[in-house]
C-alpha cells in the first residue's frame, strides 16, 4: 500500500563483488609489469631485479589471498556461475591439453616428468589463469631479446623462473577450487565435459 508510483527499484549491493575485487588485483599487476618494464628500459638493473622480486611476492600474496584453505569454507563459498565458469576452463584444458596430459602420464624418469608437468602446468595456465599466464610469456620473450641484446641470462632466467612459479601456484590454486567446486556442483561439471 502507499501513495503515489511503485517502482522495480532495487539497490546494488555497497561491497565489491569477488570477481570486481579480482580484476582490481590483475589490474594492480599489470600496473607493476608496466613499471618494472620502463624501469628496465632506463637501464637501471639493480631495480629490475627488486621489482621482479617484488613483483613475484606481490602475485604469490594475490594467489594465496585467492586460494582458501579450509576445505569446508571452500565449497560454501564457490557460487554455481563460479563452479559452471571452472568446469568450462576444465573441459578446454582436457580438450586443448591432451598431447600434455599423455606425457604427464607416460614420462618415466624424474627429468621426463618434471617437463611434463610444466608443460601441463603451462597449457592448463592459459585457460585458468591468463594474466599469469601471458607474464610468463612475455617473461620468455624478454628472456629471449635480453640474452641476445645485452647476455644477462641469469636476469632474464630469474624473471622466466618467477613467473612459472606464480603461474603454477596460480594454477595450484584454481585446480583446489575447482575440486570443491566439484563436490558442490557436480551436475554443472558433468554438463560442461558433455560439451
């Protein structure tokens, strides 16, 4: 009841939702990435290598602030569009990455293996975790332009190694909420390897 002209108004929630607060933190990376770069290119090595170091911390700290630990708080709060948006990243990975997923399996030594889970690790990073992904990338590229214009290897290397690491914890991470996911929404993983 009341006076006048209802309306479909409804308020927008004040708190930040979990996918706007994640972007904030890639944006806040590519930021860094952007400084560390014009920092490189002035010549000043000894501040590339802190804020690669720096950087490195930055993004282990983003993935750990991202990856819960208690497996029951977990799965209460993975909502269904992130479980239904988990299982389509699995199903291009079990598509696109079969070739390393069959060396994971078949490797028999500990060099064979090693490779072939970083190789796996790689090929599941471009779908789970992009921007940590494409930093890898461009780390391997720098690496790459660096030892042939100036042969600071052990820079370019340090740089490559970081990134892995930040993309394997990364994918670490997303791999344990997929899994809980998983346990939520089992229905909405079965579709999405139907496809």
């Amino acid at each position: 009841e009341g006076f006048g002209r209802r309306s479909d108004f409804e308020p927008l929630p004040l708190s930040p939702s979990e996918s706007l607060k994640g972007s904030l933190e890639e944006s806040k990376q590519v930021w860094d990435n952007i400084q560390r770069d014009v920092a490189g290119k002035k010549g000043d090595e000894k501040k590339v290598e802190d804020d690669v170091a720096s950087a490195a911390d930055r993004g282990r700290e983003a993935v750990k602030r991202t990856t819960i630990v208690d497996p029951e708080e977990e799965e209460t709060q993975i909502t269904k569009a992130e479980a239904a948006d988990l299982a389509t990243s699995f199903s291009k990975i079990l598509s696109s990455c079969e070739e390393r997923k069959a060396e994971l399996r078949a490797c028999s030594s500990e060099e064979e293996c090693r490779r072939a889970f970083m190789g796996m690790t790689v090929c599941a990073g471009q779908f789970l975790c992009p921007l940590q992904h494409s930093s890898l990338m461009e780390s391997l590229e720098g690496h790459t332009t660096a030892t042939a214009v100036d042969g600071n290897e052990e820079m370019a290397e340090a740089k490559v190694n970081m990134a892995f690491e930040i993309l394997g914890e990364c994918v670490a991470g997303k791999d344990g909420r997929a899994s809980a996911a998983r346990r939520r929404f089992p229905e909405v993983f079965e579709e999405a390897l139907k496809k």
